[in-house]
C-alpha cells in the first residue's frame, strides 16, 4: 500500500521532520495540535491541523480519542506516534489498527513485551543476548532480593518492572539497605507505574550507555544502523550523542549489532526500534532496555549512514521490503547531536518559561538543525523544554567538534536561558574531546565543589556567572538576555580549546 495522507500524533521537532519526510514523499500531512500550539510550525507546515484540546497532554497530545476522531475526519491512511507521549503506548498502537489506519511503528504486542522489563530481559535470555546479572522474575519478598543479591554480589539496583527510563530505580550498597530500599522501590514503582513489581540487577558501576538503531521491514529482514554513544545526560536526560562511538572497535560493534538483530528479533520486531545497551571499562555489553520508537538522536545516525530512517519506517509500514542489505550499511564520518533545552542552571536546571523572541540559527557546512519552535512561541510549563537540536557533521570526530563548537558559539535565542553554554563546556572538555567519558561524566564535572578537579571547578564557576549576568536581565525584567557561546563569556579565552 501507497500512504497518501498520514496524521502525526505529535508536536514541536518530531512533528516536524516527519512533516518534511511526507513532504518529500508526496505524502499529504495532518497535524494535531493543542490551543497552546495554534501557531507552532508543525501546525503551519501541515496540509491540514486539527484541534485535539487543551494545553495540558493528558487532554491533547494523550487524547486518544481526540486523535482518532481527527484521523477518521481527515480520512488519513496512516499515523505516526513520533517519540513521547503515545509512541508507546500498546493501546494506542491497537486502537489506530482497529479503526482501519496503519500504525507506524511496531505490533502493539512488542510495544507490550518490550514495556514490561522482566519480559523483555527473560526474551533476551532466551535470545541469547546478554542482560545484567539479576532475576528475570518479579521479587516476591525481601528474602529473596537478600539472597540474590548475596548471589551477584553488592551493589544492586532495584528496577520497576513497569518503569524504563530511571524512574523508581534504587541503589543498594549492602544488606542493611535493603529492606528499606525494597520498601520504597515498591511504592514508588506503584505510585508511578501503577504497578509494584520490582526487580533486581547488579548494579555496574562506570557503564558507557551505547545503544543500537534497528530497522526490520514486515517480510523477516532485520538490519542494524550501528551505534550511538549516548552517556552524556543528566538526571537521565539526554544532552549530547553522538555517531560512532569513540569506544567500539569493529569487533565490539559487529557483536552489539548482532545481538540488537536477535533483541529485535525476539519479540517479532517491525519497523525502527533501538536496543540500549550498557558497556563496561573491558568491552562487556549487557542489554537494557528496547525503545520501540524513532528517538530524539536518530539524525546522527542518519548522517553517518545516510539512511533516512523516518522515510524508512514509512516505507516499512506501506508493506515494502528495506531496500538494501546489512552488507550494504556503512559508517562514514562522524555526527554529533546536542539538545538546546530552555533550562536555567541557577534555578535547579527548571524549565526556563517565556516567549521566545528571536532565533538565528547558526547552520553552515555540515550543520542539521531539527527545530519545531519559532519566534513568538512560548516555551510552557506543559511539554518538554527542548527548543532545538543542532546535529553537526564531518569527517573525523575532531572535525564533527570543531563545527558544532562554531554552531553553538554562533547560535542567538532571545527569551529564554538555554544550555548552549553547557554544551559547549562539554565539547571543550579535554576528557570528551578525547572520548574518555561515560554515563556519570555530567555528574563528575559539571557538579561544583564535589567531584571536579580546580581547573573544571573554574570552568564552571566561569559559566555560572556567565548565565548569572544572562539571568539578571531577565530577573530585572529589562530586555530578555540575549544568550550566545560569546557574549555569554563561553569563548575560549574561558574554557581550552
Ligand atoms: C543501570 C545502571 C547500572 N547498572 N543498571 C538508568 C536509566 C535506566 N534505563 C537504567 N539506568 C541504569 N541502569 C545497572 N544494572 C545505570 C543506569 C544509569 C544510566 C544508564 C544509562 C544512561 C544514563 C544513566 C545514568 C544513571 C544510571
């Protein structure tokens, strides 16, 4: 089947570049949107734009009924979930087939099978792709955690079963801790999830989170895009990826992509999917988590192999077979993504609210921007603070540095306080310039006072002042601060090049 209309379930960026996607395809747009996003360029881009509700997600973007009422009216083809909000929820998959439309994404069976942790980990064991020591069945007492937790040996994190993400995780260091760490897991699992059930895994101390992009059509053709090195977040968030990571060798890469195959494989995987793994200091990769969506970070691996995987999951989902073999995938280059969130580092990294005023963006040899918002829209309290993402490309990782550093420095939004001086200190930062980090390395060097040597200390007392001055403006209700990598006090006469 030909889609020739297709409905995107979803706003700001991702909403944007599906809409382009269809556009090059021939494909006719429906765009819904909240009464917060009447004039946000997913709605002025699209062919056609319905009102689904509310600001508030729960009463528009999570409005199933809502979104199946406006696809049925636009007499659409297909919808596309995006990432976020109903891109895996298995009821929302079931329901788009069940009202005639095509889903494009998975069998709302994956999106169950992998959403559960303990089905995904027993699947994985039987697929023989390595997971984290630890149980594949829910605990049933404090008891049983002792013992295995005896049996791994400590630390351990209790997981939730329902969770994913990092929520309702809990680190043990020994037996004492235990009982009460069990307690509040539970709770917090149930709270959250709505279900109780917690598990147990070693808990590894210095993991690399790399993960691997998927994509198998509906005849039985399983390929992987390589990897994505993914460890530099906060508080689980996301900052910075990039493609390939500088940590594999083709050895390691080859086992991972084999493994994300049998991963996909398992749970009868179709369209794009990713298989997050975590790597250790001696090459040990163990399965985490399957994301059955297309995620935020999927440019840099468009770039280094110049499949464009959204084009491909539309492809995938009309019923045709992936057009090139494993064979035929190569890596070429190098990409990184950074996320320019409207966050403020001196109130807690809260979303920084307002309208923003202006944006010049900064694109150039080798510089991709997804962008969903524009001049006059408001970041709000009701989705996410992410503004932009700047994907910048070239030949070698010092090169691919290079650009983005230029495009950040260059990048101008006015309105709002952004990370463009966070990324940029992180790009400048002689332990990521090397390559040489993993998952706690926000945590270690951008945390003052605690765990950072005197040099990274003064770099970032350096930028907090930077955005203090940012700040003031905003604070003394004056013209909003104007944030670039300059005149921020970013520039490399702070922080080594
Ligand atoms: C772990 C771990 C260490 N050991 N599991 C965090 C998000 C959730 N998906 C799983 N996470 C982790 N699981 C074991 N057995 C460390 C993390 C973790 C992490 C993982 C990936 C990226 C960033 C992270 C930050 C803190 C903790």
């Amino acid at each position: 089947m030909t889609f020739s209309s297709v409905l995107i379930a979803n706003r700001g960026e991702i909403a944007v570049r599906i809409i382009r996607c269809c556009k090059e395809l021939g494909i006719e747009t429906v765009a819904v949107y909240s009464d917060a996003d009447r004039l946000s360029p997913h709605v002025l881009l699209a062919d056609k734009a319905y009102r689904i509700g509310p600001p508030p997600a729960t009463d528009s973007y999570l409005n199933i009924e809502a979104i199946i009422e406006a696809a049925k009216r636009a007499r659409v083809n297909a919808v596309h979930p995006g990432y976020g909000f109903l891109a895996e929820n298995s009821m929302f998959a079931e329901r788009v087939s069940a009202e005639g439309f095509i889903f494009i994404g998975p069998r709302a069976e994956s999106i169950a099978m992998m959403g559960d942790k303990i089905t995904a980990r027993t699947l994985m064991e039987k697929a023989g792709v390595p997971i984290v020591p630890g149980t594949i069945t829910p605990l049933q007492s404090v008891e049983e955690a002792l013992t295995v937790a005896g049996d791994i040996g400590f630390p351990v994190l209790l997981k939730a079963t329902g969770g994913g993400g990092g929520k309702g995780m809990r680190i043990v260091e020994n037996a004492d801790q235990l009982p009460s760490a069990y307690k509040s897991a539970r709770s917090e699992a149930k709270n959250a999830f709505g279900n109780d059930s917690v598990y147990v895994e070693k808990y590894l101390m210095d993991p690399r989170h790399i993960e691997i992009q998927v994509l198998a059509d509906s005849h039985g053709a399983v390929v992987h895009l390589n990897e994505r090195e993914c460890s530099i977040q906060r508080r689980h968030q996301k900052i910075i990826e990039e493609a390939p990571s500088a940590f594999l060798t083709d050895d390691l890469r080859q086992q991972m992509g084999d493994a994300a195959i049998r991963a996909a494989r398992s749970c009868g995987y179709v369209n794009a999917g990713t298989i997050e793994f975590l790597v250790d200091a001696s090459g040990a990769f163990y399965f985490l988590e399957m994301n059955t969506r297309v995620q935020v970070e999927h440019p840099v691996t468009e770039l280094i192999t110049g499949i464009d995987i959204v084009k491909e999951q539309i492809a995938i989902a009309e019923g045709n077979p992936l057009s090139f073999s494993q064979e035929a995938i190569r890596i070429r280059g190098h990409a990184i993504e950074c996320r320019i969130y409207a966050e403020d580092p001196l109130n807690n990294f809260l979303p920084s609210i307002g309208t923003i005023r202006n944006i010049q963006s900064s694109l150039g040899p080798g510089i991709r921007e997804d962008r969903g918002v524009q001049a006059g829209n408001r970041i709000t309290v009701y989705y996410d603070p992410l503004i932009t993402k700047i994907i910048a490309y070239g030949r070698t990782r010092q090169e691919t540095i290079s650009k983005m550093d230029r495009a950040l420095s260059e990048y101008n939004i006015q309105g709002v306080i952004t990370n463009i001086p966070a990324c940029l200190a992180v790009l400048r930062h002689p332990l990521f310039k090397k390559g040489m980090y993993n998952t706690h390395f926000m945590q270690d060097y951008f945390s003052i006072g605690i765990t950072a040597t005197p040099d990274e200390n003064e770099m970032l007392a350096t930028a907090v002042a930077a955005s203090f001055s940012v700040h003031d403006h905003i604070r003394k209700n004056e013209t909003p601060g104007t944030q670039t990598g300059s005149r921020s006090g970013w520039k490399s006469k702070n922080i080594p090049k």
